[in-house]
C-alpha cells in the first residue's frame, strides 16, 4: 500500500441499512438503526471533519438532523448516528405519536467538511433509505430485455413489442499490477506500489467473466506507467510505452479468445489533487506527462497534467470516449471553473460514474456495504451542459474484479448484434446505459417513445415512462424522475408526480427551451438503479 499518493484525498461515505425501523412499529432501541460514516484524509495527520446529517421525508421537509466533527486517527475517522426512535424535548413528551415517521422512503444527505481556505473541500452524499414498510408501487406491466445469458435460450425472446434490446452488466473502472491494483486478497489492504502486484490484466478479465460480467475494462493511472506514483527518473519510455500497448493486446486476445466476454483496456487520465479523474475508453496510445531524467517523455503523446480543456479537444479529435471518474463538485477545472463545459468535451465525455463500491474492498462475495453516492456532482455536469449517461463500477484495487458488490454498468446493445468494442462503444457514444446496484435489475425511461439517451426537438405534450424489472422479484418502493436545464445552474429538481407514478409515467408540457429528464428508483431492498437522461428541445406550441 505504498501508491498512497494518488488517493491521498479526502473521502467521504455514507452507509445506511437498507431498511430502518419506524418508531411507531418498535420501541426503544429495536425501533433504531445506525447510521455510519467513514472519513478518510490518508497522509494528513490529525484533521478535522465537520459534518451534518439530514433525514428528509418522502415529500422533501427535513424531519431528523445531526451535527458533529469527528478527529481523523491515522488518516481515518468514523461517526455513528441512531435513527430513528423517539426525539427528545417537547415533542417526546406529547407522546410516542408525534415522534413516529409514517413508512416510506426517506432520503439520508450528508455534507463533509475538511480544510479550510482554498484547501477547504467539501463532499455531499446522499441514499434512499425506506422508513417502516413502505408500500410498493405498481408500475405498468415490462417484459424484461434479454440478457447475455437469457438471449442465447429461443425460449427468452423478448415479448411482441418489447425493446429491440439485450442487456450486458459490467465494470468500466478498475485496476491491475499495470499501475497500483492487482493486490492478492489476503493482504491487500489499499492501493499497490505501481507494477508491484501478482495479478494483471489477463487475471482481471478472467477472474470477471469466470464471476458473470459480461465485459471489464483495466483503467490503469496513466502516469504509474514509468513503475511510481510520482517521477521516476531513470524510467524506460519504450517499457512504459511497451506496457500499455501489451496491456492493449492483451486484452484483444482474451476477447478473442473468449467471444462471450469483452476485455478492454485502457487509462484512467488525471491526478486527484487539484484535478480528476476519468478513464479514457478506446486510446491507442498512452497519454502523459512524465519524462525522465534525459526529458524523454514516458508515453506516446504529451497531454498536460490538470488540463482538461486541452484533453477534452485532443479526445475529440482522435474519436475517444469518456467517463467521469468518481467526480467532485472542485474538479476538472476547464475554462476556469471547476466541472467547467467545453463543446470538446461534450463530444469526448459520454458518462459519469453516479456511484462506487469501496476501491480498496477484498469482498468476493458482492456485501460490501462501503459506498459513495457522485449524483450530486453527476447533476451538476448535466447542469453545466453535458451529454452523459451514468455509470456505476467498483474501481478494484484488489483481485475482486466486479465482486466486492452488486452495482454495475449495464448497457443496450441492439438485438443480434454480438458484443464487440465496436457495438459496446457505439451504445455508450448513443447513452444506451443505466447504472444499477443490483446487477439482475432493469430500468428503462422512454420519452413520447423514444429511448433514454437520445436527443429531440417536442412540441406539446411530453410523456415519461419508466420501466422496471426484476429477475429475483425486487418491487419499487420509491421513484424519482428528476428534470433539469443544461446551462443553468441550480436548475436540477425533482418533479411531482401525483397519482401518475402508479404506472410509471408522467405527462407534462414543458417550458419552450432545452430540458432533461431522468429516473432514479429505489426497490424494496434499498438498491437504486438510475436510467440515462433524455433532452428534450421543447419548441414552442403553434399558433
């Protein structure tokens, strides 16, 4: 664990029970449940965290709030509320009725504070936790689209009328021995010294399809490829161009090898302090910044350290496709402002990773109960104007690729087309992608007919569906459609839905100009699943 500096951030996680007790159905002690969080400033010493909890009611008001600060103990700290028995003060003493929350899903949003000045960072999180027994919704009926393994049987074709579709589940965020993953389970207890680890690239991609993903793509730091975490001065360009273009071929004969399985690799382009972090989908070539101790650059095409403008245009020429990584609100600065819109990077940036599993997690069997929630952020790219459908991985440091949880990226492939680079990046480039925590779950949001990801001009009328399914019987407690307006800040709300959600839509006329919309669901279990957005160009009614 010694590749300590490339996470040396500051780390925020929120972990709830997926189902709290109300306090009308228990007393005491059997009517809470703990809430935790986890703290993380690895190298900083003894820091402090300020933080506020907030548990709001299905209709939005704020019915529970915590403060506190927590002292870090080498780099870590933890806090613990009790939720949500009887509040003391005046209220407990009007009796057990005015402390009782009525069952349905609530909402936990936690914001952290570390620093101060401009090292001053802040971090939000937020869950869907259900509250009692809420009950569930009955969205109209959904055949389920295929899958990689239901499509191979005649007998699971889809239904008449169903979506010309097949599903595949994967992970679009991971690591091997290439940079600062690949670490053996029994000892693996945070990123690897860079190139120092038993398990590369052909280990992750057979370890992933042995365990049911259909595709894994390696994302390795795009700056460990001279074998540091910082400059090695005594590097060899052609061993660290060697390594990448190897991990390339490498990944092209396990695919051929194994036609059921995709196996891609790539880079995870970027820094964490005063940057970001995003993975580069189909690059070539190594991208750095890194020379030697000669000036000799470590990589086959110079980028810049921290600029995101300029990557964004090379990204665009060259026909590369992105994916936010974990973002934060202060990252990837471009043209001067932190998540900051660029026409390129519209064009290259084609998702954003909504949620993560612990990276550092040595979980094989898909409990990990260490997450972190990015929609806040994810919302905020929207805002500022781009195209991006969400993603949800498990950035493995550890040899557990795509098993320390449940969560995936699953995307739309059209009906009998085989799984290939080609067709896999021309769904993510269409935003045929949902991101779910529960790998056998299915959402789907259409717009007057027309599928998540696509971009159209309407006028009058705009019908939402969402479409659920559930291979093991999971129910929808709670859904969300959530609009907003790209280039306004502050814009993203959730929109009421009344009566309507019974059946999974809602009908609406939008105001003339640019608009989104996307769903989010909460199941029964508390696992969400989040559809990609449409944008819809709303024209004026006609005289």
């Amino acid at each position: 664990m010694a590749a300590e500096r490339e996470h040396r951030e500051f780390e925020a996680e929120l972990a709830a029970p997926a189902r709290l007790a109300s306090a009308a159905a228990a007393d005491g002690a059997r009517g809470q449940g703990l809430i935790g969080m986890h703290f993380s400033l690895p190298g900083a010493g003894a820091r402090r965290v300020a933080w506020q909890l907030e548990l709001r009611s299905p209709g939005g008001a704020t019915v529970r709030r915590w403060r506190g600060a927590a002292a870090t103990r080498a780099g870590v700290a933890d806090a613990t509320v009790v939720c949500c028995g009887p509040i003391s003060g005046a209220a407990a003493a009007a009796g057990r009725a005015a402390n009782s929350l009525p069952d349905g899903v609530y909402q936990l949003r936690m914001r952290a504070e570390a620093g101060a000045g401009r090292a001053r960072e802040v971090i939000r999180q937020q869950w869907d936790v259900a509250m009692g027994a809420p009950t569930p919704l009955a969205l109209a009926q959904f055949s389920p689209l295929p899958t990689a393994r239901t499509a191979r049987s005649p007998a699971a074709a889809p239904a008449a009328g169903a979506l010309p579709y097949t599903v595949y589940y994967g992970n679009l965020h991971s690591q091997t021995s290439h940079s600062d993953g690949g670490g053996a389970l029994d000892h693996c207890t945070g990123a690897q010294e860079p190139q120092s680890a038993p398990f590369g690239p052909e280990d992750a991609f057979d370890y992933a399809r042995r365990h049911g993903l259909d595709f894994l793509m390696a994302s390795e730091h795009n700056h460990m490829y001279d074998g540091s975490d910082g400059s090695n001065p005594s590097a060899d360009p052609d061993q660290a161009r060697g390594l990448y273009h190897g991990g390339l071929v490498a990944a092209a004969a396990y695919t051929a090898a194994h036609p059921e399985f995709l196996a891609i690799y790539g880079m995870e382009w970027g820094v964490i302090s005063g940057g970001g972090h995003l993975n580069i989908l189909n690059s070539p070539e190594l991208l750095g910044w890194e020379r030697n101790a000669g000036g000799e650059l470590l990589a086959d095409i110079a980028t810049a350290k921290g600029n995101y403008g300029a990557l964004y245009t090379l990204m665009r020429e060259r026909g590369w496709l992105g994916q936010f990584n974990h973002p934060k609100e202060s990252q990837f600065r471009a043209v001067g402002q932190p998540l900051g819109y660029t026409e390129d990077g519209d064009a290259a940036m084609a998702l954003c990773e909504v949620m993560n599993s612990n990276a550092f997690s040595v979980n094989t069997d898909e409990t990990e109960n260490r997450r972190s929630n990015y929609e806040p952020a994810c919302q905020r790219l929207l805002e500022a104007g781009y195209h991006l459908a969400f993603a949800s991985n498990q950035d493995n440091h550890c040899a557990n690729w795509g098993m320390s949880y449940t969560n995936r990226t699953a995307v739309l492939l059209p009906e009998n087309t085989a799984l290939s680079s080609a067709a896999l990046l021309d769904a993510i480039r269409a935003r045929r992608v949902f991101a779910t925590m529960d790998k056998q779950a299915q959402i789907v949001l259409t717009a007057n007919g027309r599928l998540m990801g696509e971009r159209f001009s309407n006028s009058g009328p705009l019908t939402l569906d969402v479409r659920h399914a559930s291979a093991t019987g999971r129910q929808v407690a709670a859904l969300a459609i959530i609009s907003g307006v790209p280039g306004k800040r502050g814009s993203t709300t959730q929109l009421p839905l009344a009566g309507a959600a019974s059946g999974g839509g809602i009908t609406l006329t939008p105001e003339p100009g640019e608009h989104y919309y996307y769903a989010r669901i909460t199941q029964d279990d508390g696992t969400l699943l989040w559809s990609a957005p449409v944008w819809v160009s709303q024209q004026p009614a006609p005289p």
